[in-house]
C-alpha cells in the first residue's frame, strides 16, 4: 500500500486530542490563509461536532474557494463511449457480470452525434468516460472518439477541451494519450482502504490496488501535466476515505510539485445491478459529505473540487457555498444517451448510476447566476500552457484568478448569446453586467474588450 498508511491514518482518528474543538478553532483560523493544511489537522476538522464550529468551518471554505477560484462555477458534462468493462466492481452497473445491462459501444458517427448534440447546448468541456476493455476501450478508438469530437464545429461552437477517464495505462500508453491532444487524465482510487478494495473489486484487472494507486505517478512521468484524482464514499468510513484521498494529494505534490488539478467526490448511488450500490456499507449523510467538502478545500485550496450530477439539485446549491468549483450539468451515463430519449426505460439498463440532478445546462446556469455563482465554459489555461506546475504555482498562490475572471466572463458572454434560452438570456445579461461593474482597473478595462468581441462575433476569445 506503500504511502497509504493505513495504520497512520487510524491513528489520528482515534486521537482524542484531535477532538478538542479550541484546537480546531485555531485549525479553522489557520486554514483561512489558504496555505493548505496537514493530514493531521485535516483529521481534527473532520472531527467537528459542534453546529457553530461546522458552520465556522464550511464558511471559510467559501472564503478560502473564493480567494483562490472567485465566484466561477466551471461548468462540463461526462460522454461515455462504452459501457462494456472486464472489471466485476461490485458497486458499478458496468461489471462484467451484469448481464442484464444493455451494452453499447458507440461508432465514430455516433461520437460525432453525441458531440453535436453537447456542442448545441452550449457545452465547451466534455469528460469522456469508457468501461475498461482491451478492444472497446483501446488507446486507437479513444484516439479516433477524441479527434472526432474536436472536429464538431457547429456555427461557431465547439468543444475545446476534452478531458479524460479512463482505466490505468503503461506509461507509454499514457504518453500516447497525451498525444491526442487532452486536457485533464482521471482515475479513481475507489476507495484506499486495502481490505475493502480487494472485497470490491473481486477480480479483474482493477484488482491491482497498486496498479490504480500509482497510476497517476505514471501519468505524470509520461507528461501528462493535469490529472485528477477521486474516491466514491460511501464504501468505507468516509473520515478515513479523506485523509487517505489527501495523503494522495500531498504525496504527488511532494513527489512532482504538482498536486491534483481536480479532486472528485462522488457518493455511491443505486446502479443497475449492482450488489453493493443500493445499500452503501457506510452511507455519508449530508451534514458529513458538506464537512468532508469544506475539509478537502481548506487542506488543498489550489485543487477544482468537483461535484457531478449524482446529487439531487437542492443538495447541489448547498454544496456550492462550501468550496466547490466545476460541476457536471445537463449530465447523461450511458453511452448515446443524449441523442436517445432521456426518459426511456433502456437508458436506465445501459446507465452506469443514477442520476439526481436531471436539469437541463440552461436550467443550471439559470440557477447558478441566481445564486450569485458565474458560469465558466473556460478552456484557456490549457491552450496557454497554464498547466501542471504553472498552473499550481498561479493557484497556491492565488493569482490564478487574474486570468480565469476575463476569460470566464468572456465564455459566459458567448453562451449568453449563442445558446441561453429567453428566459435564461435576462437572467444572465444583469449578472454579466454587475460583475464587469464589481472589476477595477487593467481587469475590467481588459474584460470589457473581451466582450465587446464577443458582442462583434468573435468567438473562442481568450488569454
């Protein structure tokens, strides 16, 4: 298990001391520098009882997002191009052993649908997700499924980032995926707790803890400068899922000097099937999967916590006031669901989980400039070369928000006239303008040209 100290980890949240709520006031206070916090602090926090300490502490994880993030809300939906895996997870609708899930491997036409279909409803960032299979999984199709989507262009939109999902690779594998052109690599651990990930996971090539463990070691040794990392809680206690997802982070950033550009925090929900997914061994109430949130945030400031549509959308308003910065919409897990009927019977047969957030990308940004949260459909970074230690160094040290605000309103602007419904348009029009009139000096000046080339026809205007 090598830096995954299991016994470490129990040991701090079996502390007493840790307890002490004077110390996790003082912890609080401390993280408000938005320097990160040690796994030992972070297990204190996690351990907050108390309604106004907790309060104190999902506040300042606003405050710290803020510092560092702003008010945007980055804004992506998943495109999954096969749902057949050789893997028997025990909490996936997607295990080989599931022979009722209808199996779809989408064609290259059906990619380009499916893009099309995105790109319409004004998405600029897709994640493509695939099942593991040595055939309908390989580098050469997820090679063709990504160039085909970059080619859809539609009346000026497009999608201009194409993130990634996929089962761990050699390191010459993950060279050639760098190759296509992506942005963000993705791979969850699960779960790091040993015992449970081998009950899991029972056989497969997933089996391989270590395999999956270092898989980001391996991604970042081929070049990959942007990886994410995640755990599904709700399959062992979620304390000990955090402290270990952050032991990850802290291990990679002492390694390479580049922490995770995301951190995922998915709860497990009922999937089709799926033995374990309807009763989680250890279900995360709300009041714990908000602390947990508020505790990532504070120990890696500079990482975009995301947040998928697999929480109802009350729950997914909350959250945003806690340290959340990308987040799904508009979102479909099967493969060719969004040209098909969003209703039918057979997408929940072919779906990897549940879904319960079922708005539209309108209805959310709708929602989201309501709230006072920025829809960002921003890409910059990665075509500027603000990646890997460049973009950890502009984001630990805050000054990440420079760039992203100009850009982020530009690309809002774009949606705001290409694609936001009536409704949606007035909504966004008075947003956009009070927050142009909240900018000074050299940044509004800048984000105003940026617009007004918008307004002229430009698009895909960045810097």
């Amino acid at each position: 298990m090598e830096f995954i100290n299991e016994s470490y980890i129990n040991t701090l949240l079996e502390n007493p001391k840790l307890n002490d709520p004077e110390l996790q006031l003082e912890l609080i206070e401390k993280a408000r520098a938005a320097k990160g916090l040690s796994l030992e602090e972070s297990a204190a926090l996690l351990n907050i009882s108390s309604p106004d300490l907790l309060e104190t502490l999902f506040l300042t994880a606003r405050e710290v997002k803020e510092t560092i993030y702003g008010n945007r809300l980055v804004l992506f939906a998943p495109l999954y191009i096969t749902n057949l895996c050789i893997n028997n997870c025990l909490y996936c609708a997607f295990r080989r052993d599931n022979k009722e899930l209808i199996r779809k491997t989408l064609t290259v036409d059906e990619v380009r649908e499916e893009t099309e279909f995105l790109v319409r409803q004004g998405h600029k960032r897709i994640l493509l997700v695939a099942g593991e299979h040595p055939k309908k999984s390989s580098m050469e199709f997820i090679g063709e499924a990504i160039s085909t989507i970059y080619d859809v262009h539609i009346n000026g939109g497009n999608i201009r980032r194409v993130n990634i999902n996929t089962a761990p690779l050699t390191i010459e594998n993950f060279k050639t995926l760098k190759s296509f052109g992506i942005g963000t690599y993705q791979c969850f651990q699960e779960t790091y707790h040993y015992k449970t990930y081998m009950h899991m996971h029972p056989d497969g090539p997933k089996r391989d803890y270590a395999w999956r463990l270092y898989a980001m070691d391996r991604a970042l040794q081929a070049g990959i400068d942007d990886i994410g990392i995640g755990a599904l809680f709700g399959l062992t206690d979620y304390k000990f899922e955090t402290l270990a997802l952050l032991n990850h982070a802290f291990n990679l950033d002492e390694k390479f000097g580049v922490g995770p550009h995301t951190i995922s925090i998915p709860r497990l929900e009922p999937a089709f099937n799926a033995p374990v997914s309807h009763k989680p061994p250890f279900a995360v109430d709300d009041l714990s999967f908000k602390k947990l949130i508020a505790v990532i945030r504070l120990a890696v400031p500079y990482t975009g916590i995301i947040l998928s549509t697999r929480e109802r959308a009350e729950l997914r308003r909350e959250l945003f006031r806690l340290g959340v910065s990308q987040i799904s919409a508009g979102s479909r897990t099967s493969p060719g669901a969004y040209k098909e009927s969003q209703e039918s019977i057979e997408e929940y047969e072919m779906e990897q989980f549940q879904l319960g957030d079922h708005r539209t990308l309108d209805e959310v940004v709708k929602d989201c400039c309501e709230l006072g949260y920025m829809p960002s459909f921003c890409t910059a970074c990665y075509r500027s070369s603000r990646t890997g230690d460049r973009f950890m160094e502009l984001a630990k040290s805050g000054n990440i928000g420079k760039l992203c605000t100009p850009n982020a309103l530009a690309t809002f602007k774009e949606y705001v006239i290409d694609y936001a419904s009536d409704e949606t348009k007035k909504t966004a029009e008075k947003f956009l303008e009070r927050e142009v009139a909240g900018l000074d000096g050299t940044l509004k000046t800048k984000t105003e040209k940026m617009i007004q080339r918008v307004n002229g026809g430009e698009r895909d205007v960045f810097f």
